[in-house]
C-alpha cells in the first residue's frame, strides 16, 4: 500500500465468501503485504493459511492490534456488533474502520468503535481483481483508505450518500447471482430446444464470457447490444421477446427491489 497506510497493519475481520475474495486479491495484488496484514478468523481459512505462510498474522494475541491502522469488518451482519467491541479497546485512537457489510449503517458502527467508517460494496471478483466496488464515507482520510485497498481490485464507485449504498448492493454485489441464474435459464431453454445439458451449459458459459469482455471495454451497453442484434435477426427476435410487455425490466426491477428491502431490514 502507498506509505501513509504502510506504517500500519491492515486487520480483516472475518473470512467468508467476501473476507476471502478481498484477501485472495490483496495477495495477487501485493496491494497489502503479507507482514502488514492481521486476520481475524473463527475457522480455519485456505486463503488465511496461505497468507499465514506469506507472513500474516491469523488470529494473534488481541495486544497486537494497536498497531492497525484499517480495519476491514467483512462478518455476517448480524454478527458485527459481536465481532467489534471486544477489538476496540485495543485498537490506536485513528484506526479508521472500513464495512463491507450490507445493511449496516455508518452511524452505528461509529457509534459502537468511536472511530471514522468508511462502507465498501464489492463483488466477489476482487478474488481476480477485476471487481466493483461502491463506496462512501463522509471522512476524506477514509474514503481514502477505502480506496486505496480496493482500487487495485476493483473499478471503484463513489456513491453520493449513505442512502444509496442499498441499491448499489443490488445492482453491483447481488446482481452476479441474477445474471448467473437467468444464463442457467438460457441453458435450461437451449435444451429445450435440443441441445444436450452439457452443450447448452457450455455455450451459454461461454456467452456469459464473451458479454463479459464486451463490458469490459466500457463501451455504451446499447451499442454493444446494436452490435450484434441486426434489425430483423435472430438476435433482435430475442430481445423483442424478452422485452415484451416491459417483462424484462420488471423482472429485474423486482430482483433489485427485493434486494434493496432485504438490505434495509438487515
């Protein structure tokens, strides 16, 4: 990391799905070294060995937290409240506190660590570091090391309020799921249509690559659509059946809606 986080560690609360995909990027990344880095884990992790191996810190005496300087809260939400207290008598009075939990707001868990929050929304991808990730934090120096641990894995998204980070979870960190479930639907209906399973999973695989190259470039989603939908193709017959009646928007404006409630009832 840049040398006014370097002086202190990086502590990353919790090793789930998406404390394991941060810190399998950090590692690919050399964004956090190894030494710089404190894991807080209650079962054993590949990725934390891994680092362990590399010089990490898993699971070290709570003293050796004074020397944080960000901690990464990356728990269920239900249990941060749980996970945090007993940490904050031990940390420096400016460790900076980054969330990436959905549903718990900024207020809440200042209140609880007296210390500055920044919320963070990645996907998963930061695994490969070719994630999104939101972010917001009404504090400059953690916006900043927010940004910082999450841009080399991540195209970074300021959001304007704290309000909008619900959305951003659906739209960004949910959204994998929906697009990953509707392929699985076009591979269910190509089989439909004759193809083996196995044929039909591989093709509709290999789309969902190549549409994820085709965003990759950052080009307007309708050119990339206009690209390959000729007027009176096979593809714009598709387009017009999934998009009749506004099906295909209401589909996916319920997916967020639902999304977003959920969040909000965390």
């Amino acid at each position: 990391m840049t040398s006014d986080t370097a002086t202190g560690a990086v502590v990353l609360v919790g090793c789930g799905r998406l404390g394991s995909a941060i810190l399998e990027g950090w590692l690919a990344t050399s964004t956090v070294a190894p030494a710089d880095l404190i894991i807080l884990t209650p079962s054993s992790k590949p990725v934390a060995e891994r680092a362990q191996a590399l010089g990490a810190a898993v699971n070290p005496d709570i003293s050796t937290l004074g020397r944080a300087r960000v901690v990464v809260l990356a728990v269920k939400p239900a249990m941060w409240r749980a996970a945090l207290e007993p940490l904050v008598a031990h940390l420096a009075p400016d460790a900076l506190i980054v969330s990436v939990m959905a549903g718990v707001k900024s207020g809440d868990i200042a209140a609880l660590s007296a210390r500055t929050v920044a919320r963070v929304m990645p996907t998963t991808a930061v695994a490969q570091a070719s994630g999104v990730a939101a972010v917001w934090s009404t504090d400059p120096a953690a916006s900043a090391a927010a940004r910082r641990l999450f841009a080399p894995l991540a195209d970074v998204v300021e959001l304007d309020a704290e309000d909008q980070m619900d959305a951003a979870t659906a739209v960004a960190g949910s959204a994998p799921a929906f697009i990953y479930a509707f392929v699985a639907a076009l591979a269910q209906a190509g089989s439909g249509q004759g193809l083996s399973e196995e044929a039909a999973m591989r093709l509709a695989r290999g789309a969902l690559r190549s549409a994820g190259s085709g965003a990759g470039t950052g080009e307007a989603l309708d050119a990339l659509i206009a690209r390959i939908a000729s007027p009176g193709g096979t593809t714009r017959a598709g387009l017009d059946a999934m998009t009749e009646d506004g099906g295909l928007t209401r589909a996916a404006g319920a997916a967020v809606s639902a999304a977003v409630d959920r969040a909000r009832s965390l």
